[in-house]
C-alpha cells in the first residue's frame, strides 16, 4: 500500500512542522487530536493500553529518557512516575510545544534536548528506562538509533517501545482516509522487531497492544477490549493497532 511507503527524517520533521504550525488542516488527527496533553491524561485507551503497562517498568527514582518525545504528552504522564526525565528530539518545533506542556502541568523533572536518535548526547549506563512511542518506524537511521539506546542505557536497564501494527486495518483504514497520515507511517511486523532488537537485547515480552493515538471513541475503545479479552486475544489478537515490547539491556550483546 502506498500510504506505508518510507518516509526520509527530513519529511517527518516537515509533516509535524506543518502540522504543529497549523498548516496541515485538523481532520481526524490533526494536532487537537493528537497531541492535545489533556485528552491524552483523559484517554481512556492510553490509560489502560499505555499508562498501566509502562508504569509496572519505572521506579520512583528511575531516570528516565523519552526518546523522540514530541510535545511531551507521553513524557508528563512518565514524569510523575520518575525521579527525572529527559525529552530527546530532533524537531525544534515539538521541542516547543514540550516546553509548554511541562510548563502548563508544573513539572519540575524534566529537561529536554534536541538531538537525533542516532547520536544521545548522553555518556554510557546512563538510564535506567528508555521509552520509545511511535517512534522506530519514523527514525530513517534505525540500527544506528537501537545501538545507541543500548549504549546509554545502564546494565539490565528497560527498553519500552510501541509501535504500530501493520495488519491492523483500522489503522491501515485511518490513515488512508486522513491525508495528513499518508506516507507518515512506515509499519512493523513482530519479526521485523525481534530481529531489530534480539541481538542487543533480552525480549521479555512481545504482544498486540490496544493503544489508539488519534480518534478516541467509545467504540475504538470497545473493539479494544474485545481484541484483549482473554478467550478472544489468542485468535484475533493481531487485529490491535499496536505492538509493544519490553526488554533488558544484554550485557554482552552481539553487534548490529
């Protein structure tokens, strides 16, 4: 499907330039949809499908690096669970917009820094929890960008991505209907993953996940739910929009 089709970093950073500057026009995920930081801490779907899985993995003296952050509507809900966190990302712009969040909801334990995912201004075992959020399929340096999470990453420290679901045909559906997604979405499998990260990494789980950035109605909630209950996530499981994975840094890993 062309609407999957690579995307450079420089096209990314346009597309949230545009979108973020409100020259992309707010259809089903425009900016008020997507990155509107009280929608996301009202959100029933990121709540369950984000908030209760990532929070098992952080401590509160856990620092805690948000890697590709955007506006911060994931880094304020991983703040409050952290004694620090640092925001990572290459667009100023989102960088921006992150400052504003931190500042609207006062939080006082964050730093961010504009860098790429390939190059983390930071030494070696700095972090104890590193999270990615729809962030891989968006980096075109992907092997340079896990090596250095493994590299700034302390021993037995977390690694917590999720990524979207390429056999999801909800998803497939909405970002074809919205043309500010098209060509932004380059999906994954669970064996692309796994051969990405299993060398660098111990995989302690690997699952389809229900977590909806977007248009957040009653019934995608719903189908959600249905997709995870226990009888039914064995057989159509694969139907969730979302991949997420957790693991532990290798101490002697193999190199990419």
């Amino acid at each position: 499907m062309t609407f999957f089709r690579k995307q450079t970093s420089k096209d990314g950073m346009k597309f949230y330039r545009n979108l973020l500057n409100g020259a992309c026009k707010d259809y089903m995920w425009g900016k008020n949809k997507r990155f509107n930081p009280i929608r996301v801490f009202n959100s029933p779907s990121i709540n369950k499908y984000f908030t209760l899985k990532v929070e098992k993995h952080i401590s509160s003296n856990h620092k805690v690096l948000d890697l590709g952050c955007g506006n911060g509507v994931f880094l304020a809900i991983l703040a409050s669970r952290c004694e620090k966190i640092v925001g990572i990302d290459i667009s100023v712009d989102m960088l921006n917009d992150c400052s504003k969040t931190i500042e609207r909801l006062g939080i006082t334990n964050a730093r961010l820094i504009k860098a790429a995912s390939e190059k983390i201004p930071f030494p070696d075992n700095e972090f104890d929890v590193i999270c990615l959020v729809d962030v891989i399929h968006h980096v075109e340096h992907v092997q340079e960008s896990v090596l250095e999470t493994h590299r700034v990453l302390k021993p037995g420290g977390k690694l917590l991505v999720f990524e979207p679901n390429k056999y999801n045909p909800l998803l497939a559906l909405l970002c074809f209907l919205d043309r500010n997604e098209w060509g932004a979405l380059r999906l994954g499998s669970k064996k692309r993953y796994r051969r990405l990260f299993e060398p660098l990494f111990n995989i302690y789980s690997m699952e389809y996940n229900g977590l909806l950035i977007g248009p957040d109605s009653v019934i995608n909630c719903k189908i959600a739910d249905f997709l995870n209950l226990p009888v039914v996530r064995n057989l159509l499981g694969w139907l969730n929009p979302k991949i997420f994975i957790s693991m532990t840094k290798k101490s002697e890993a193999l190199v990419l």
